[in-house]
C-alpha cells in the first residue's frame, strides 16, 4: 500500500503513482462526453488496487468496479475524482504538469482540460472528501481533487522546442 497514503486528521488520501487512464475516463474540460451528452461536470477516474479499493470503500469512499470482459481479466476497481473550480479559490484544485526534462507549470482553470488528450506518464495526486447528503436521506462521499502533479509524455519534436535543465521538485 505505499502508493496510497491516509491522512486521518484531514480525511485526504495521496496516491503516489496513480494511474489515469485514457479515453473516455478523463473529462478535464467538463465538456459533454459519448455517454453523457449533457455532462458539465469535470473529472477523471484512477485504476485502484484490491487493497486500496477495499481500504477506500471502508472508509465511506465511492469506489466502483468495472466488469471484465471475458473470463481471464479479474474486475477493475476504479475512483472518479471531480474538479470544481466553481468554489472558493482556497479550495480549488492545484494542477501542475510538467513534461519530461521541464519545469512545471500551474494549470489555469482553463488550461486543465489539455489534459484529457495528453499521454500521461505520472501522476501524483492528492483528494479530499466531499460528503453529502439529500433530503430523502441518500449520501456519499465524493472524491475531490486537491491537487496533483502530472508529467506528460514529450514527443521529440517538442523536445526541440522545450529544453530546460531544472528537475521537477516532485520527481525521484
């Protein structure tokens, strides 16, 4: 469980080395998507392991399961994470990207969205919980995005572009 820390003052949870998949699992624009044509809101999904799936679900979190395909794949647990930058700005999400061998940068609100089509390398992230409740007496817990540091996979023809010898700070 090293890639995944609880913090039990706060109620936040790190993952060290998410992993965010492609496709329609990042919705960083908060544009419609294929299966939500009506979608606003922002988000993206990480894969979880049993352990941190079981550990997360303990404690009240969202965790969902996607469904194999056939026979061989074992079930997939998975988390979305919403941004919202419609709070105040102490709580909006911090979102810095850095390609390989650059400096990163802080993501303004309207620069996140980039995000859903480049290729992800690492991502460390950090959530905070959002528990809610409806009059009828349904609630949950939704998982926030705090911040995150992602580094982007650089092709060589930006390499040529973007050369600068400061490490990032959050690298090993």
């Amino acid at each position: 469980m090293a890639n995944m820390t609880v913090n039990k003052q706060d109620g936040t949870v790190a993952f060290n080395n998410a992993h965010i998949p492609g496709g329609g699992w990042r919705n960083f624009s908060g544009g419609p998507t294929k299966f939500d044509p009506r979608n606003t809101k922002r988000f993206f999904e990480i894969f979880l392991t049993d352990e941190e799936a079981e550990i997360l679900s303990g404690l009240g979190w969202n965790v969902k399961w996607l469904e194999p395909r056939n026979d061989s794949e074992p079930k997939q647990a998975h988390l979305r994470i919403f941004l919202n930058y419609e709070v105040p700005r102490r709580y909006q999400p911090r979102v810095w990207a850095v390609r390989l061998g650059n400096s990163p940068v802080l993501l303004e609100t309207e620069d996140v969205g980039q995000l859903d089509a480049d290729d992800i390398v690492r991502a460390k992230l950090q959530i905070r919980p959002y528990d809610w409740e409806l009059p009828t007496g349904v609630s949950g817990r939704k998982a926030m995005l705090k911040q995150m540091y992602v580094t982007i996979e650089q092709d060589d023809f930006g390499a040529e572009f973007y050369q600068h010898d400061d490490p990032a700070p959050f690298e090993e």
